[in-house]
C-alpha cells in the first residue's frame, strides 16, 4: 500500500512555477521531519528541502530562493512552490517523512522543465 502519495508533477516551461503536495494515505503519527528529495537524470537523489514539526526549514543551495516549503500538520501534508523553475531543475521528486525512527516515502512524481 502506497503511504505517501505525491501530486502536482508536470511539465512546464523555463521560469514557470509548479506546486508539488504530498499527503499520507495511512495513520502517521509523530512526524518529526516531513521533506522533498529529487532525484536528476543520471545523478543519486539528494535533499531539495525539509522542514521540522517546530517549522525548521532547510533548502539545498541550487534551490534556495526559488523553492518554497510548507507543510499543514493537520492534514499531515506537504508542499513544495517551485518558481523560476530551470531545466535543471527536471528530475523525479519524492516526497519524505520521519516519523518514530522510520522513514516513509512516496514512489515519486516526475517534473520536467523545458527550455
């Protein structure tokens, strides 16, 4: 059963912006960190950003000023506003939770920014 599932992928055009949201599809309790990982093409899959139940937030510096993360603790959803996307930007983004010393994530939701 898919735990975590992710929508808002796409295709868009350079300097376009899309919004990524992910939410459980199970009871999740005690989620410390909910976050967004992408993985680009023939590269390993890396921190886009995450954010702390007390609102900590940190960004991978190709993204900082342009990604946006937000998350809504009572709908155990996240978000992730990506403006003045780049073609680099273009990858499978997946969506991360830690709750309880385990790890869930989402199967993934492609994004891809043409130029």
């Amino acid at each position: 059963q898919e735990q975590l599932v992710e929508s808002g992928g796409g295709l868009v055009q350079a300097g376009g912006s899309l919004r990524l949201s992910c939410a459980a599809s199970v009871s999740i309790f005690g989620i410390t960190v909910m976050g967004w990982y992408r993985q680009v093409p023939d590269k390993q899959r890396e921190l886009a950003a995450t954010i702390t139940g007390g609102g900590s937030i940190n960004y991978a510096d190709s993204v900082k000023g342009r990604f946006t993360i937000s998350r809504d603790n009572d709908k155990n959803t996240v978000y992730l506003q990506m403006n003045s996307l780049k073609p680099e930007d273009t990858g499978v983004y997946y969506c991360y939770f830690y709750a309880n010393f385990v790890g869930y994530w989402g199967k993934g939701t492609l994004v891809t920014v043409s130029s």
